[in-house]
C-alpha cells in the first residue's frame, strides 16, 4: 500500500491543498494533515512551549494547531496507520523560489520529511491570484508517480515552482538550482490609533538574480522548475580554503 502525507503552510482549508490531496488519493492512500490555519514564512519551527491539538475533520483529513513542520512530525509518528511512502507540501499559493526557500513553511514541510528519510517534494505555484490548481495538480501527479518508481538521492528533496497558467501553456520542465531573489523596502511602518509606532514585515519589491539555470528564470520562461535541494548546508569549497589558510594558535587563544 502506498500511504501518501499531504500537507502545507496554507492550512487545511487551502484550496491549494485541497487539490493536492485530491490528486495524490488517485495514486495511493492519501492522508491530509495540515495546520489549522495559514503559516507561511514559519519556516522549519517546532512549536516546543505548549501542547498541540489534532482535530479530524472528516475522513483522512486532520487540522493541527501548530506549524508545517508540526504537522509532518506528528502526521507520520502518531496519525498516519503507517510510515507514509512520500510526503507531499503544497499547493502554495505563491512562488518558493530563490531565498524564499528559507522562509517558507512549505518547503519546510518537506524538509522535515526528508530528515526522517521519507521522500518529500514542495509545490508552489508562482502568482498572486486566479491560481491555476490544476495545472499544479497535474505535475504533482507526475512528479509523484517518478519519485514512487526511482525515488530520491540521498538527503534530498525537490522543489517544484510552476507558472500561474493553464496546463496548455506549460513550455515544459526545467531542472534548475535556486536562484537569488531579495526583497527592497519590505518592512513597513504603521502606527496604532495611539499614534505608536510599528513595523510590519511583508511586501515590498522583489529583486531576482538572472541566469539561465535558476527557478526564478525558468518560472519566468513558462516552464516548470525542479529543484533538488541538498540538506546538507556544508559549503564545501570555503570547509577546504579555511582548512589551508586558517592558523590558529590554540597557546595564544588561551592567554
């Protein structure tokens, strides 16, 4: 049996994920195990100072009061009948591309799946409104289906960013490495009816690295990106510089 974890940062009542779960009971048996509400940009948390609540909705579907990462923790270690065979995140309502991958819940959800050696992927689909949910259904499927027959390298899970259009306007699928995307007067302030001051975190205008090979550009092109991201944070080339060019003197640190 095939046992499929559906989840988001959306929340249960996303209809991104709604459309997710759909597409993935037609491959194997699909649980849905979300958050109670929206939790974008929480990123990898754990909610670690209050107990948490699992409240089933109907039939294969449970709303959590925690984060994505909650989710996918206690979806596969105490609601799922049985260890799930893949772990699916989506489908955001917004791009996860470039630095975004570090804030998103949604992919964060497939981290966490991806440290417990369960084969994850995130989906996202890069727009603001009118979102296409069967265009992102689709490639979910595909995308499934590939991962069930060959799985996945090692510490590694894939993310997925498509444009907002109609399947018909796909160009097709793009393998690429994340990109560079950063965000110009994203913090505004505001004031309360007392006339103090505060700042909300959001918005902005996006700045994007250019490149033939990132999930920005591809997105941009029309094609579906695929991401494969690496758990393993290690920068390789400056762990072997540092190693050559670095002295220290452990006689002088101690004086």
């Amino acid at each position: 049996m095939t046992v499929i974890l559906v989840t988001n940062d959306d929340g249960v009542h996303s209809p991104g994920i709604i459309a997710l779960f759909r597409a993935m009971k037609e491959i194997g048996d699909a649980y849905l195990v979300a958050p109670d509400r929206e939790r974008s940009a929480v990123s990898h948390a754990l909610t670690m100072h209050r107990p948490l609540k699992v409240e089933e909705i109907r039939e294969h579907v449970y709303a959590v009061n925690g984060t994505p990462t909650d989710c996918v923790a206690i979806g596969v270690n105490k609601v799922l009948p049985e260890r799930p065979t893949l772990i699916v995140s989506g489908i955001n309502k917004g791009g996860n591309v470039g630095d975004d991958i570090t804030y998103s819940g949604t992919v964060s959800a497939a981290i966490e799946g991806t440290i417990m050696g369960i084969p994850s992927f995130a989906m996202s689909i890069v727009g603001t409104k009118n979102f296409h949910f069967d265009t992102a259904s689709y490639y979910s499927s595909e995308i499934a289906r590939y991962i069930l027959e060959k799985s996945l390298p090692y510490d590694t899970l894939l993310n997925v960013n498509l444009p907002n259009v109609h399947k018909d306007k796909i160009k097709g699928i793009k393998f690429t490495r994340q990109g560079k995307r950063v965000y110009d007067n994203a913090i505004q302030e505001t004031y309360d009816p007392r006339g103090e001051k505060h700042f909300w975190i959001g918005g902005g205008i996006p700045y994007w690295e250019h490149g033939e090979d990132t999930d920005i550009q591809a997105v941009q092109q029309g094609y579906v990106s695929i991401t494969p991201i690496h758990l393993d944070l290690t920068n390789y080339n400056a762990l072997e510089f540092l190693r050559k060019s670095w002295t220290f003197n452990m006689r002088e640190a101690k004086r």
